[in-house]
C-alpha cells in the first residue's frame, strides 16, 4: 500500500515557475513508477509525465516538453514536477501517481493538488 499526498500548488501568472512535490508512504518506493496527471476543468484527466524507479528515464508529454522536469529522491521518499514557463492552459489539478514497473496501471493516487496560471 502506497500513500501520496501532494503538495506546492498554488495561483501564479503566466510565465511563472512551481514546484509541485509528492510524498510517499512506505519503504519500497524506488520500486515504483511515478507519474503525475492532470485534469483541468470539463476536460478528461490526462498524462503528464513519468518517471522510473531508478530516476534515470522520464518521459513527457509533448506540450510540457521543455518546461517541465520531473525527478525524484528515493531517500525522500519524493518525486517532483518542476514546472517552468507556465502557461494559462496548465492550470488544473495535479496528481501524482504509482504503478509498479511491471504493470501498465497506476493503482496508487494523491488527493491532488491545485494549479492555476493567469494570464
């Protein structure tokens, strides 16, 4: 069982950087993939970006590419999203979540947390 709470939303202007960060629970988390999504209002949750267990491979998608950065401290038991150059089309909330490395279904979530860019 894995717990996430997140944490650093918050009300920015467009341009602006946040660091957005996931607490985890538990002693097996570098065992884990963590992803964060997003869901902004009226529209359908959606992929941000992940990264392995190890930290060593990320992946995003395309619009944040270049912007953000996901990392993660395995001491910490933590995984980031910094997000640089924000835009008013990434407001939403943000969730990080947990699969396993060997199943293709995040099973773990947060509560999530805010964001919202102005223009």
């Amino acid at each position: 069982q894995v717990q996430l709470v997140e944490s650093g939303g918050g009300l920015v202007q467009a341009g602006d950087s946040l660091r957005l960060s996931c607490a985890a629970s538990g002693r097996t988390f570098s065992s884990y993939v963590m992803g964060w999504f997003r869901q902004a209002p009226g529209k359908e949750r959606e992929f941000v970006a992940r990264i392995s267990g190890s930290g060593g491979s990320q992946y995003y998608t395309d619009s944040v590419k270049g912007r953000f950065t996901i990392s993660r401290d395995n001491a910490k038991n933590t995984v980031y999203l910094q997000m640089n150059s924000l835009k008013p089309e990434d407001t939403a909330v943000y969730y990080c979540a947990a699969r396993t490395s060997l199943s293709r279904n995040y099973n773990y979530w947060g509560q999530g947390t805010q964001v919202t860019v102005s223009s």
